[in-house]
C-alpha cells in the first residue's frame, strides 16, 4: 500500500507558547474581555467579526432556542446526570444527541430547502414562482414544509415574530425571509388553516441571509441548548425531578403484568 | 407499591400559547435582540442577569476555552461526522463527552477545591495558612495541585494572566484569586520551578469569585467547547481531515503484523 | 388545557421484588446460566429466543463488525478516555455516535432498500427485474448502491462471502440475499469492474431475510460497534496512543501558520 | 519545538485485502459462525477465548443488565430517539452516557475495592480481617459500601443469588466472592437490616474471579445496556411514550406558574 502524502491542514488556531491565535485573531490581545461569547461564535461560524447589526441579529438567533421547559433534551440530560453525577459533561452531551430531523436540528431542512431554491440570493428572484415550486415540489415527494406549526404556540409563534421584526430592523429581512414567509402562506391556504412559520424557521431563514450554510446551520441551535442543558444539570442536581419522572414511569408501564402475576401467584 | 406523591417542579422556563417566560425574563419581550448569547448563558447560570462589570468578566471566561485547535475533542468530534454527516450534534456531542477530569472538567476539580476551602468568601481568611493546608492536604493524598501547569503555555499561561488583568479590573479579584495563586506559588516552590496557573485554573478561580458552584463550573467549558466544535464540524466538511488521520493511524498500527504476515505467506 | 388521558405501555421487561422479566421470559430462571449474550440480543430484536439455526446466523451477525482496528469510531472513543478516563460509558458513547450514513449505520440503507423492494419475502418475486428496477431508481436520484464496494477488501469482501456461506448453511440464503448479490452484479457491469458485497450490504441482506425490520438493523452494528470500543478503551489506558496522535495532529496543522508568526516575529 | 518520534501500536486487530485478524483470530475463518457474540465479547476483554466454564459465567454476567425495564438510560434514549430517529446510534449513545457512577457503572467502585483489598487471589487471605478493614476504611472515609442494597429487590437480589449460583458451580466463586458476601455481612449488621449484594456488587466480585481489571468491568454493563437500549429504540419506534412522558413533565412542571400569569393577566 503506497503511503499518500496529504497535509493536514486547519484554519481556525494554532498556538505557540505565549500566544493563541483563533481565526487570524489574538486570543488574549483581541478577543478576552472584548468580544462577547455570541459574537466569537458569529466568528466560528462566518470567519469574521460581526458587524454591529450582525452582532444584535446573531445574537438574537443564538438565544432564541436555549430555553423552552421540559423538552426532550432536557428530560434526556436530567436522566443521564443522575447517574453519572460525576460527568455533567456526558449529561449535556445526551441531551443534544437527540437535535435532530424532528426537534431544533430541523432548521437544518428548512435552510437547505431555501438555500437550494435560491442559490445566489443576491440575483433577482421571483419569490411567488419560487415558493410555488417549492411547495409542489414537497407535495409530489409526500415531504411536509419545514419551519412551520407548533403544537403549543398558535396561531403565531412569538418567536418567529420577533425575530422577523428583529430581522426588518437590521438589514436581515431578504428574499430568504421573503420565501419562508410566502411558503408558510401557500401552505396555509392549501391546509385552510394559519400556518405560522415558528422559531426554527425563523432561525433557518435569517441565518441564510446571514450567509451561513445549511449544512452547519443546526450548529446555532446546538450551542443555544448547550447552555440550556447546562442549566437544566444545575437545577437536577439542586432539585432532582428525574428519579420520580422514572420511577412514575416504571411503575405505570410494568403494572398491569405485575397485577396479572400477582393475581396468578 | 404505595404511589409516592411527590410534585415535579421546576424554575427555568414554561410558556403558554403566546408567551415563552425564562428565569423570569420574557424570551421575546426582554431577551430577544436585547441579551447576548453570554449574558443569557449567565442568566441559566445564576438565575439574573449580569451587571456590566459581571457581563464582561463572565463573558471573557466563557470566551477562553472556545478553541485551542486539534485538541482530543476536536478530534472525536471530526471523526464522528464523517460517520455520521447528516447528524452534526451527535458529532459535537461525541467531543463534548471527553471534557472530564483531565481537560477542560479539571476547572471543577479547582473550583471545588478552592470553594471547600472558602466556604464564605465574605468571612476574614488567612489566605497563606489556608494555601498551606490545602497543598498540605493534597500532598498526603498524593493528589496533583488543580488549575497548574500546561505542556505548551510556559513559564505562564497567557490566557490566566489575561484573564486575572480583566478580573482585577472588574472586581472579581478576591479571595479565591488570591489563594489560587498562593497554592500554585507554594507548589512551584516545592517543584523547584514556576507552576504557572492555567487557563482552567484561572476560570475556576473567577467563577469561584462570581458565585458559581464548583458542581456546574464546568458547564463554562462545556459551553465553549461546544462552540469550537461547531467550527471543526464546519471545517471537516470543506476540508476534511478525520479520513488521513485515521488512514495513517491504521497503517501505522498494523505496519508490523502486516509485514509479519505477507513474510510468512 | 385539558388532561389527555393516555396510558404508558411497554412490553419489554418488567420487576418484582423477587423477579425479572425480560420478554416474557424468567431473567433469573431461564436466562441467566442458559442463554449467552447473542441470543438475548436476538430475544430483545426480535422478541423470541432463536432456533439452532437463527442463533448461529446471528451470532455471525452480531460479532463481523466488532473490530477492524483503528476506525474513525475507535478513533473517537480513544480521544474522549483519555479526557474523561473516569467515564469510559461517555468514551464508548462517542464512538458509537459516528455510526450514521457513511460506517456501519450504511446498514439501514441497504435493508431498507432490500426491504421496499420486497415487502413479502414470502410473495413470488422476479429477483432480476426487481434489481433492474432499484439500480434504475437509485441512479435516477444520482443515489449510491448501498452495501458494496470496500476502500480495503478488495476484489470480495471476505466478511461478506462467509457470512452469505452461512447463511446458505442454516437456511436464510433467500430473496433478499439473492436481490442483493443481483444489485451488486448490476452495479458491477455498469460500473466495468466488480463491485463487491460489503459486510454491511451482507448483514443488511440476511438480517432482513432473519425478519428483522430495517428501521432497527443498525442497531447489530451498534451492539457489535460497543464491544469493540470497550477493547478500546481497555488497550487506550495501558497502551495511550491518543496524546501522541493528537500531537501530531496539531503540529501538522499548524506548521505554516506558526513559521510564519516566528519569521514575521 | 523537536519532533518526538514514537510509534503507535495496537494488538487488537489488523486486516490486509482479504483477511481481519482480531485479537490473533482470523475473522472469517475461526470467528464466523463458530464463535458466539459473548465469547468473542470475552475475547475483546481478556485477549483469550473463554473455556467452557468461562463462557457459561461471562455471558451469565453479560446478559445480567441488558434490560431492568424503564430505568434513567431507556429514558434517556427514548427521548433522544423521537429528536433524531435518523440517528439511532446517537439514542443509544445518549442512553449509555449515564452509566456512570449511580448506576450500572457502581460495578466499577466495587471491583476497584475488592481488588485493592486482595491485590492477588492466588495468595492466601484472611477474609474476615481485610473485610473488616475495608469496611473500617469506608467509614472513615464516610463512603457508602458499594455493590449492596436496592430499592425493588428486597431482602435479596434474585439476580445476585442466582449469579452466585452459577459461579459456584463454574469455579469461580473464589476469595473476591467471600470477601463481597463478607463485606455485605459486616455492612448489614452495623446498619441492623440484611443488606442484600445487588446486580452488581455480583458483577463485579466475579468479573474479579475472571482477571478483568477494575478499569473496564464497567464495559460489561456497557455492552449490556448497549443491547437493551437497541430495544427501547425499537418500542419506542412502534410504541412511542416519550411525547407523552414530556407533555406530562411539561405540564406539571409549570402548571403553577402558568396559572398564576393567567389568574394575573
């Protein structure tokens, strides 16, 4: 087997003993006690610094999804803790395996759908054409339009609402935007009901005016529910819910089988 | 099995139809496009928001770990999604996993350390007698000093120095500071070399100084790492690297049972 | 909102204080001492305990794809142990995180495939014109034949020939197998070289003809996958190779951009 | 910065075109549909394959925790599945990540302690003194005693009674069994109840009889679970709860406050 000679490259640090360099900036110099943890994360996903308007609106996306209750996540998190208290790292990370297709990974779908239908968002674009062959290119594939409905938030997703609002006000509301929008509209009259666009959505449009690609969008959401997660170890560990939800849990799903064998015995 | 009556509570988050409340702030109303993502992840942390003094310092610290290149982490991290690209948060879960007690997670073993011998910062303290009890102490444990030392940032951590300049401009350069630099003192004597303090040590010592309990120091870290993952999962997609690293750690692994058996065939 | 009143059912195992059941079946009276690690796998996968024939077939399964050295996933579990060496389940779990798409989880593909082509393995079915038509669909979606083709094994896939040999032996060498030899001779003459049954595409294929439904089959190479990573873990603490890949890794990243920081200095 | 030259090395398998070797075995020719999943499990674990005796035991202890119902890790997994059901690794990852300390994991502080009290089986030891001493040591310490009691299975474990059985009559019901059964003694009649040795307290005394190390014994309930978590998968894909497992906690969690904010509105 020849040996390939292929150089591992990287461009996002290198140190050296005195000196920490994180995309092209100086980490004690430039960023320590200047930048905010939102606006470094900007530059992990963009290789730049916000500007100002970025800064607001990025900010904005990254916290949106940090907290909504007793989601899975949470529940998965809470029950991982309890039994290694000692690895709260491990507990954070089983909460966010489960962002996926269906919960906050699914900003990703809607992204790349956007994404794909207008390639170069700075061309001129017919959005009602575009949104029509979206939508009946969904139905021919028996796929559901991404970023839209909620089981809770109805008719509207406040969320969504004042992301957009957030989005008008800094130069973020684009044919992106403009495309969810008449999207979730088309989808609407076609399910005689208000399907309002909800906050991964939301994300997903104006992340996509925000140049970030699809394909590490759902990023945005893992680091909001990290620290959602974080938060959830702490309350765990102060007061612990997981240990009753399973014995709860355990006793309804394994009693009627252990009325039958009692009954039998 | 008598049924425990017992009532799940919680006080981070719930929402009605057109409300979403966490720790008490209105996501859309006080938070969106008004809180950064760090001040946010303070909120989940301490339960309030932070003053300004507060905003910079925590955010400094939740800042420093963000990346430092082709750690372990960024590692496991890139080797999970070239397995599994349609599923990013498992990979940066994967990375997040290994932040126990030897990287990143030694911030906790510092804190706590630290917080148990000061268990109220507002009390008087000796901080040389309390130094000297508490190297006296790990040493009788054959237990290593926390927060000390690092195989590239020498004599000192630059990132620890910046970090302890910014605490001392923000007020947060008190007792545990103080001590933390006593142990590593006392330490280096001992070790006949400078043991500087390090980027872990430095966190554990200011979050120590914020409030933060030892038992969640750790989701500082966690938090930031996830971060820095998000950007090599963003990079192994356009330039990846985890398939030579593999291919080169095969070969050189089974370069002698290989030659071993083509010799004997 | 009103209280919806639906009850928690589960059938996979239940407890008394004096007894376990597992799958109908007694842990303490009929499996413990009776029934080896396999065949509970093939009990808790299929809800019955296997005949002669079903345990020999799935054992096979169940150990092809424990160890092929230093993958991607033991690559990962070894980076995480040498983090969080207190937490080796945390080191196991982030290997197995990148079985997706690409390695091992490439299972489900293949049996899902298989199993919409045949949804009656009972029903007559023309094997060749239904492998005409999947190769057609698939290269109508600019779509991978699954389950063929290995960057190593080359021309067969050994793993693959013996497994098809067993299942010849204890009866499961039926439509699904045939169909996926079928695709792989199809791929082959259009690809104008032979295109090899990978282990994957083999355990896709008889464990579908086992009965198994595709939507859980990646989960034999989960299982397998754990084993393997647990010899990871074990030769990591004794034998650490992780710091020293690491190390590597990092110089090689980032040669060029300290050269040029120290000429520029 | 000098290169250090050190060559990576690994003894677990190796493979060229047309041959795996694991562990000194040829896959293909001496594993395949010869060897079981829990012999080749052992193999993986002690780099041997088992004797009669040994198979009979190991995999007695392999299947002991694949499934206890609906405890903290089926929760976990459960909940991540309905997030991600694309990435059913990352389920069963999520549900292994808990396995540390409190639960499954606990076999590990257990065979840590057993031994260190008796460091060589083969030299003669009084059980009685070293298990007084160890107890003593615990106390002192103010450490619980682990691998004794449980919540369900009282006054015995069934699965411990049982294990102990067939350790009796495979020969391995040596000085680290006597000394477990001897320390559960002590334990019990200081605390004036019977004091039952659980799942594994058992696991753990005869994994020690086996020559596995304290180090990896935690990789049995690993690959135990690991089985057990595939099932959950299964039923939760067929027979979903965790919706409705979260709508509950959900709703419990912030009935009070949402009725105090609809009371005040």
């Amino acid at each position: 087997m020849a040996a390939r000679i292929e150089k591992l490259t990287s461009d996002i640090a290198w140190s050296t003993h005195d000196r920490i360099m994180v995309k092209g900036q100086d980490l004690c110099g430039d960023i320590l006690g200047k930048q905010s943890l939102g606006d470094v994360a900007f530059l992990i996903m963009t290789d730049r610094l916000p500007s100002e308007n970025e800064s607001i609106m990025f900010n904005a996306l990254a916290v949106t999804l940090i907290e909504h209750g007793m989601t899975p996540s949470a529940i998965a998190t809470r029950m991982t803790v309890i039994g290694a208290p000692e690895a709260m790292q491990a507990a954070v990370a089983a909460g966010l395996a489960g962002l996926g297709s269906v919960f906050v990974g699914s900003m990703e779908t809607a992204a790349h759908l956007l994404q794909d239908a207008i390639p170069d968002p700075g061309a001129p674009v017919d959005i009602d054409v575009v949104a029509g062959e979206v939508v009946a290119d969904l139905r021919s594939r028996k796929a559901q339009v991404p970023g839209i409905g909620h089981p809770i938030h109805k008719p509207v997703d406040p969320r969504a609402v004042r992301l957009f609002e957030i989005a008008e006000q800094t130069g973020f509301s684009g044919p992106y935007v403009a495309l969810m929008k008449r999207i979730a509209g088309i989808a609407g009259e076609r399910a005689g009901k208000e399907l309002p666009i909800n906050a991964t959505g939301a994300i997903a449009a104006i992340a996509s005016e925000m140049g970030i690609s699809w394909s590490v969008i759902r990023g945005i959401g893992v680091i909001s529910r990290c620290i959602g997660l974080v938060g959830h170890v702490r309350e765990e560990l102060t007061n612990p819910i997981a240990r009753e939800i399973t014995a709860r849990v355990s006793r309804e799903t394994s009693a009627d089988a252990i009325r039958a064998s009692e009954q039998s015995a």
